[in-house]
C-alpha cells in the first residue's frame, strides 16, 4: 500500500480534529459528574441521542436546528437535576451510579425505538448542504459549529470552576464534599447545578450529532469507548480535558485509517487508554 | 455434602433430559432453551463478576467470540458443530484471560474502570470483526450446517445442548464458590488489597475466574449460533447480553452460585412475555427500570435476600472449643533465640517526593517483641507497608531467613510467614468473623484445607475472646473487638513474624491491659513481633528492645527506658529546646 496524498492526509486530519470536537462535546459532561460528582453516567450518550432526535424532530417541524437549544437545553438541565435528586436520595455509590445509568440508558433507549422506530433517521437543514474551501480542503459548517461549541463550553466551564466563587465551591466539593459542606458550601444545590450542566451539554452534543450524523437507537453505543477513553485520558473533572484528549484521539484514529485500514481505528482510543493507566496511574 | 449436591444435580438432569421424550411442543422446548441459555451466562458471569466484584460489561464480547469461532469454523472450515463448542470455549477464554493479563495488571483498576474497559472492548472486536473478512458485513449462514441429532428432534437437541451446559456452568460455579478460588475472589470483593497481604494471590485468582467465565459464555456462544442460524455483527455485539446478564445477577442475587440462574429465569420469562406480547421494545426498558429499582431497594437480590433471611433464623449450634488445641506457631527448630530474623538493609520509598523511608537500616531478632515508635509521619506505617509486601520498595533489601523480600508479590511474603494487622481494622465486610479468621489460615504458610482453617480458626477466636462472635458480621463488633478480630485474623496465618501497627489506639485502659497479656502469650509461643504503637506504657512494658524512627531514618535504638530518654528521640517528639 502506498502512501496516501498529501490532500487526503489533510483532509483526514481534518476529519479528526472536527471528530475529536464532539468526543471533547460529548464528554465534558461525562468528565464533570465523574470527576465532581462521583457519578459515572452512562446514560449521558442515550441523553445526547435523545437530544438529537428532539433536535431532528423540532427541526421536522420547521424549527431552525440552532433555536432548537432554546428548548432542548432547559428540558436537559431539568432532567440532569432529576436524575441527581434521586441518586442522591438513595446516597448511590459510584459503581452503582454506573449500574443505574445503565438503566436508565435501556429506558431511553427504548423510548426513542418506539418514537422513531429503529429506522435511520436524517435531520434535513440549510446547515448541512454549507461547505467552506481552504486551500485544497473542505470543510463543512456542521462541523465547524462542533468545534465552536466544544471549545466555547470547554472554556466557559474552565473559566467557572477557575475564577467564580461558586466555581471554587464547586471544586471544594469534587476534592472532599463533606469537609466542603462543613465550610459551608452549598453542596446539595452546587451538585444539583452541576448535574443540570451536564446533562445540557449532552443536549448541545445532541444538536451536533444531528447536524452531522444519521440517526439509530442502536447507534449510542457507539461513541461510548471512544469517548470514555478521553475522558479518562483527559483526566477526571478537568473540563478542558475530554476536549485535548478527545482531538488527540481523533487525529489519531485518522491518521490510523489513513495509513492502514479503517478497521483498526477503534483500537486506537483503547490502547491509547490502556497505555496512559499503565504509564500515569495516578490520573484516573 | 458434595455427594448430596452431585445427586441433586443429577436427579435434575435426568428429570429434565426427560421432557423432550414426552413430545412437548417445539415452542416450549426453545422457550427453556432460552432460559438454559440465559442462566449460562448469568451463572458464568457471576464467577467472575459476582464473586470477585469486577462487573464485566463485556460478557457480550466473550459470547460474541464463542458465536463467531462456532460459526466460522463450521462454515468456512466444515468442521462438525459439536467439535466446534470446545474450540468456542478455548478462543473466549484465551481472549478473556488476554484481555485480563493486561487490564489487571493497571495499578489501582477499581470496578467502574474495569466496567468501562470491557464495555469498551465489546464494541472494539465488533469493529474488527466487521471489518474485516471473519464476517465482513453479511453476516454467517450456519443453516446448511449439520445438526446432530441428540434429542428426538431439532429443538429438542437444542433443548438438552443447553440443558447441559446450564447443570456443567451451575456445578463449575457452585464449586469455585467453595475452593479455594471462591474464598479468595470473595475475599477480593471486600478488599483486595488486604487479601493480597494475608496470602491470596489476586492476579492469578482474578484471571482465572475471568478465563472460566469467558470460556462458559463461548460455549453458549457457540450453541446460540447454530440455534438462531444466522450470524450478525450487530445483533451479537449489542448491549443487550451484558445488560441482561447484569440484571439477571443483580436481582438474583451475586452472592451465591444459584442468585444469577434465579434472576435468569425470571427475566427471560419476563422478556418472552414482551417479545410474545409484541412489545418487545417495552421488555427492553422493563429490564432498565427492574435494574434500577433493584439497585435502589434490593442490593442483596431476591435470592441473596432470602438466604440471608434464613441464615439469620438458623444460626448453626457449635461445640464449645477453647485455645487448648492450638498449635505452637511457627517454631524454628534449631535455630536459637537472638539471631536476625528480617533484615532491613538500606530501605527507601518515597511518594511523589515525600521521602517516606531515607534508608532504614533495621535488624528483627528471634524471638523478641521489637516497639517501633517515632512521631507522626515518620515512617513507621510505610515500613510495615514496605515490608509486608503492599508497597514495593524503591531501592535497598529486606532479608527475612536469608530470602530478599524487596521484589516478592504481597501473597508470597505472606507465605514465608509474615503476618500484619492494620491500624484501622479492615475485616472483610461480607464474610463472617469465623471466614475472616480462616481466611489467613487457608492462604498462610501452611496452607490448610477449610475444615482445618476453620477448626483452628475458631480456636484463635477463643483465645482472643471473639469465640461468642464467630457467625457475625464484622460490622456487628466494636472497635475493640475488631482490633482483636485483625490480631486473630494474624495469628491464624501461623506466621514467625507479626507485624502489629498501632493494636493499642483507641482502646480504654482496660482493654490495652487484655491486648498486653494476649501479646505476651503470643510470643510465649514462639512468634516473633513488631508493633508499632503511640501507647508507650504498652511499649515499656511490652519491648525488649525498642527503635525510633524520624523523617524516614532510625536515629535510636535499643533499651526502651534509656534510649526514650536520648535527648536525639525527646528532641524528634517534642522538639528542639531554644538555647
């Protein structure tokens, strides 16, 4: 096999930044609960599929799939703040916070089956048909606006935790809730916020899935290795994170199957994984 | 006991191997198919994942392997079907026991990581199965393969196939349970690295647990393939096993062999209700919603719940047993009282620049009682740490009878016959007192059949007065009976050298004078010991020879009463004097 050209090449690295931009998208939430929260949420992808088919069907109905966020993002925040209440009504552990999210993951799944039905489903908009020329590349606005928004929430969120008040209540809280609480942090209500948070950004990352992919139930699980792996890679709680780790995996998996066959880009992320625990322990 | 259980497990098998000779409908016969088949995976999944606690979201992976090995070998390679099965079974477990080499040797692996990781690798071998030429995309036929004919007919076949890996899966399990392999992945559930330390050896323990279940779940691979007779990537791999096999688990209960095959059957009931009803997609978000409302309200499981409702009611009556019997721990013969027996040579470790240990030099003698005593974050916890084996060393060597420790796993210094007991009792949560104590004795030196660790387990009891205690849960004591459920848990090891960190804390004036007569006891009997310990009327009384350490060094040793007065050791305590 030989090389590939140089225009591919650049076109496949590309690919991987705007991938790796909604893996950083999509886990940012994840990072956050996992990492402050000591809840591992599952259900995060099912949430951000849910997302996208609310986006495809307000779309459907004529709605501009950005003004969609309007309606989307305060029903997400909402359900986050449920689903906190009732794991911490019941003072859920870690590894059960992953069991129950599991749960909730069928349910959803289940519900968007019987909505959509299992057929793949693909959000029309003026979005979509937009292209941008650069030297030989293209790139599409669907992806670009990925990027913006990965990098703005990723920001946004760093800037938070960094230099608000209730941002560094909320980091007192991931490092050690009850001594927080004796301080007097807010830790129920902070938790609550943060869990609403996360639970919004899987509806943003919603809205980027439909701009750019075709929809199934069955895809959700998909994107879970891969973005699991940044979150990890991208250490826990660290909201800029997921999005460095999820690029430098993207890249990596283009230039993967670029340079050999695609079959083997999964294996990219996991044993990037799997390196990063054996060589830095320290960072899960 | 075993003889009952073998003749309950046959009288089962024949009774059921009997159904299809009555000529029942098919559809029936592929109904309990589905059930054996279900009860297969949960059951072979708990032996890893039950027992131990590292839930596999990847059961569906090993499956997956076992149902493509099955299927590519009998189409493409014409090999019989029921030659296939254990060839299913050989490609799942190499794979699982591949994936585990790797997965368990990541430095502080907690369960949510290993979830994560099998799940992940579910959907990596679907990728590559794929893609490439093993399926390729069409997916496998299996229709034109050869069916032996076992039963009186097709389904019947398929009938008495899973019937007989469901009774095999159930007695493997059932046996892991009360080998050896059960007590240590049980022991691992509640705290690995205090199993570790009393003799378990939890890589290994681990990875065979991981190869058998893997193995088990190829085999239903394998049989699967040919029942549904065609092949898919997408619906081998999807979420649904492992989701599945949790939940049956969870609700049956993870603690015994037979919870999972309880929760199995009333799952795959349930589902067929959905799927027969039409409302297939509604069964698959009854089994997320039983998940979570099992989670939240029935952490033990249906049958766990049970069980331990009639465990409660029927506490077994017990001869009364005292200390008499014991034997005189570890004896050497022919070597005198006062030479070296652990050598510490020039120890460091450090933590992330905290020089915890700055070269220790340190001599144990035969037979005496060593106090180790220094203020707080001198280094006395590490060296215990370092020495039995839970940290390793950075550099310099420990010679116990001669042999360097530095570079052993934990398991095997507990094997040489040292023992330690933690500051903050870490008993194993879920096992009685009684199991806590035997443990040790089973994974020790000697290493004792259960019977036997069981009978000199209840005979340490009695001496460190917990014998009333035996079927409790360590929960159930106070602190002062649990510091005495670690020094048991020790002694029940036989070890030569006990390693004792702070036995005396938190204890009232009272019960450090019953922990001083019962540690002069014990070395009567020939145990050697080092305690570390803030409590210095304990240390005066007790030593014969005491060594202080500071900032990671020794900086005085010898007699207690005249080396608690050098003024290196007031000035570590209490500071410098101002001139």
């Amino acid at each position: 096999m030989g090389l590939p050209s140089l225009t591919l090449l650049g076109q496949s690295l590309l690919s991987g930044l705007f991938i790796g931009a909604l893996y950083g998208l999509l886990g940012l939430g994840l990072s956050l609960s996992w990492g402050m929260l000591r809840q591992i949420n599952l259900a995060h992808f099912a949430l951000a599929f849910l997302g996208a088919y609310l986006t495809y069907q307000l779309a459907g109905a004529g709605m501009d799939p950005l003004a969609t966020l309007a309606v989307v993002v305060p029903f997400f925040f909402a359900l986050g703040v449920l689903m906190h209440w009732l794991l911490a009504r019941f003072s859920v552990s870690a590894f059960n916070s992953l069991l129950v999210s599991f749960g909730f993951t069928a349910i959803i799944e289940a519900l968007i089956q019987w909505i959509w039905t299992a057929d793949f489903r693909r959000m029309e908009s003026a979005y979509g048909e937009v292209k941008f020329r650069v030297g030989a590349l293209y790139v599409a606005l669907p992806e670009l606006l990925t990027l913006a928004m990965a990098l703005a929430l990723s920001l946004l969120v760093w800037a938070w935790l960094r230099h608000t008040y209730t941002g560094k209540a909320m980091r007192a809280i991931a490092e050690d809730a009850p001594i927080a609480a004796a301080f007097g942090v807010d830790v129920r209500g902070l938790s609550l916020l943060l869990s609403g948070l996360s639970a919004a950004f899987a509806g943003v990352a919603g809205l980027c899935l439909a701009l750019s992919y075709t929809l199934a139930p069955g895809q959700i699980y998909a994107w879970l290795g891969v973005v699991f792996a940044a979150v990890m890679l991208g250490g826990l709680g660290n909201p800029l994170g997921p999005l460095v780790a999820g690029i430098v995996i993207g890249v990596s998996e283009a230039l993967t199957m670029a340079l050999t066959a695609p079959a083997w880009a999964p294996l990219v992320s996991f044993s990037l994984l799997i390196v990063v625990l054996l060589a830095r322990p320290g960072r899960i | 006991m075993r003889a009952r259980a073998l003749a309950g497990f046959a009288a089962a098998g024949l009774g059921l191997s009997a159904v299809p000779f009555f000529g029942p409908p098919a559809f029936y016969e592929s109904f309990l198919y589905l059930v054996f088949h279900w009860i297969v995976l949960a059951v072979s999944w708990n032996i890893l994942s039950g027992y131990s606690g590292y839930f596999s979201f990847g059961h569906g992976a090993f499956f997956g392997a076992g149902m493509y090995t099955t299927a590519t070998l009998a189409t493409k390679a014409g090999v019989p079907f029921l030659w296939t099965l254990p060839l299913a079974a050989l490609v799942a477990a190499v794979f699982g026991i591949a994936l585990g080499a790797v997965v368990f040797r990541l430095p502080r692996l907690r369960g949510e990581l290993f979830a994560l990781l099998t799940l992940a690798v579910t959907f990596v071998l679907a990728t590559i199965v794929l893609n490439t030429p093993i399926d390729g995309g069409p997916g496998l036929y299996l229709s034109a393969v050869p069916l032996p004919a076992i039963g009186p007919s097709p389904s019947s076949t398929f009938y008495l196939l899973g019937l007989a890996l469901a009774l095999a899966t159930l007695w493997i399990a059932r046996e892991v349970q009360r080998s050896r392999l059960g007590t240590g992945l049980f022991a691992i559930h509640d705290d690995e690295d205090v199993a570790e330390v009393l003799g378990v050896p939890t890589y290994r323990y681990k990875l065979a647990a991981f190869g058998l279940s893997c193995g088990l779940a190829g085999v239903a691979g394998g049989i699967q393939a040919m029942f549904i007779s065609y092949v898919t990537v997408g619906e081998t791999f999807s979420i649904a096993v492992p989701l599945n096999v949790v939940l049956m688990s969870v609700l049956g209960g993870s603690r015994h062999w037979f919870g999972p095959a309880v929760g199995a059957a009333a799952v795959t009931a349930l589902l067929y209700a959905f799927t027969a009803g039409d409302y297939a997609v509604a069964g698959h978000a009854a089994v997320g919603l039983i998940l979570i409302v099992v989670i939240l309200f029935l952490p033990e499981g249906i049958f766990g719940e049970l069980i331990g409702a009639l465990k409660r009611r029927r506490v077994p009556a017990m001869p009364p047993i005292d200390a008499a019997g014991l034997p005189a721990p570890a004896a050497w013969p022919g070597k005198p009282e006062g030479q070296a027996l652990l050598e510490a040579r020039g120890l460091c470790k450090a933590f992330r620049g905290v020089q915890a240990l700055a070269g220790v030099d340190l001599e144990v003698r035969r037979g005496e009682i060593l106090g180790l005593v220094g203020p707080n974050g001198s280094g006395k916890s590490t060296l215990i740490n370092v020495v039995s084996g839970h940290f390793r060393p950075d550099s310099g060597r420990i010679l116990f009878e001669g042999r360097d420790l530095a570079r052993l796993e934990a398991h095997r210094i507990a094997r040489t016959g040292i023992a330690r007991t933690y500051q903050i009792p870490r008993p194993f949560a879920h096992l009685s007192v009684l199991e806590n104590v035997a443990l040790p004795a089973m994974f020790g030196r000697d290493a004792q059949a259960r019977a036997d660790a069981e009978r000199e387990a209840r005979r340490w009891l009695a001496f460190t007065g917990l014998a009333a205690k035996a079927m409790s849960l360590p929960g159930e004591l106070n602190l002062h009976q649990r510091k005495f459920l670690e020094l048991a848990r020790a002694l029940a090891s036989r070890p030569g050298l006990l390693l004792l960190d702070e036995v005396f804390s938190g204890l009232t004036h009272a019960e450090i004078d019953d922990a001083i007569r019962l540690i002069r006891e014990i070395r009567a009997r020939g145990a050697t010991i080092v305690f570390v310990e803030h409590v210095i009327r304990a240390v005066m009384e007790l030593t014969d020879r005491i060594v202080v350490l500071s900032y990671g060094r020794v900086i005085a040793e010898g007699d207690p009463r005249a080396v608690m007065r050098e003024p290196d050791v007031v000035a570590a305590y209490l500071g410098k004097p101002r001139a």
